[in-house]
C-alpha cells in the first residue's frame, strides 16, 4: 500500500527537472561562465607530462638506451586493446637484477601506463599486457636496475581508432 492507504502513489508537491529543462540551461550557463567546467573534455597527457612522469622514477639518474626491448605493433587498428611486451637483459641474479619495469605514453590520460616491481627470484625479466593508447604517440618501457642504472626503449606506434578518450580519476 502507498502512503495514502489505499495502494496509490501519493502525490509529487514538487517538478523533477528532465534532460530537457537541463539542455535549455546550458546557454545561461555558458554566458555565466559556468559552461567549462560542465563540459566532459579528453584528458590528454603532453610530452611535457611524459617527461615530468619519468623524472618521477628515475630522479637524477641517467637515462641509457638499450638493455630493453619494447614489443609493441608499430601500427595499431584499434587503440582499446594494444598487445604490448617488455623484456629486459638481464641475469636475474642476486647482484644482477631488474627491479622494476615502467612504461609510459605521451599522449593518454595518465602517462604512467604500468610499473612492474620485480627481484632476483623473478627468474627472467619479463612482462606482457595490453595497453589502451588514445592516438598516435610515442610509447617507452624503461628498467631500473638492481645497481640503479635505468634502461630504455621507445617505439612510435600509430593508432587509427583511439582509446582513453575519458577523464582520469
């Protein structure tokens, strides 16, 4: 039974507003100034943002080329799933070790795609995944070293139906 006691609905006092009474707001909001911070647009990370991201892992330390190999297609028909692997050189010995495996992109929402911690007992240094990639952009694995070297390679891969268009969190 409702709240009458007769099995109806009791009666709305006041409007719901619907999507219509909200799209005709939109031209006030847009004259107050309002309308930017409404409007859902593409986070895209920068190169500057790339650049920031890997200083956040490896500090002062200098950045080598080689030691890592970056397998990713170098051309991509759909951005939503993107085979990507990373392998590093490496004995994987108690002295000797990857201890973790980064990769970034240029120009997705957040740069820092994934970070794998690995150690000596890892056995092989070695990750597979899949990648969302919104465009087409530079894509790089680096490896930090047990002796705190850092290790990279960077492939430029071409996207022809992107991904990661939404806001991060």
């Amino acid at each position: 039974m409702g709240a009458t006691g007769r099995g109806r609905r009791p009666r709305r006092t006041h409007r719901v507003a619907s999507r219509r009474d909200l799209l005709a707001l939109l031209p006030a909001a847009a004259v107050g100034g309002l309308l930017p911070s409404l409007m859902v647009r593409p986070a895209r990370a920068t190169p500057a943002a790339l650049k920031a991201a890997i200083a956040e892992v490896i500090g002062d330390a200098q950045l080598n080329v080689g030691r890592v190999k970056l397998e990713i297609p170098p051309l991509v028909e759909n951005g939503n799933t993107v085979a990507c692997a990373v392998k590093v050189e490496s004995p994987m010995s108690a002295t000797d070790y990857v201890k973790a495996i980064h990769v970034f992109n240029e120009k997705n929402p957040q740069p820092n795609v994934v970070s794998a911690k690995l150690g000596a007992r890892a056995g092989r240094a070695a990750i597979a995944t899949r990648i969302r990639l919104t465009d087409t952009q530079t894509v790089t694995a680096i490896a930090e070293m047990s002796d705190g070297s850092f290790w990279s390679h960077s492939v430029d891969v071409v996207i022809t139906l992107g991904a990661c268009l939404e806001d991060p969190l």
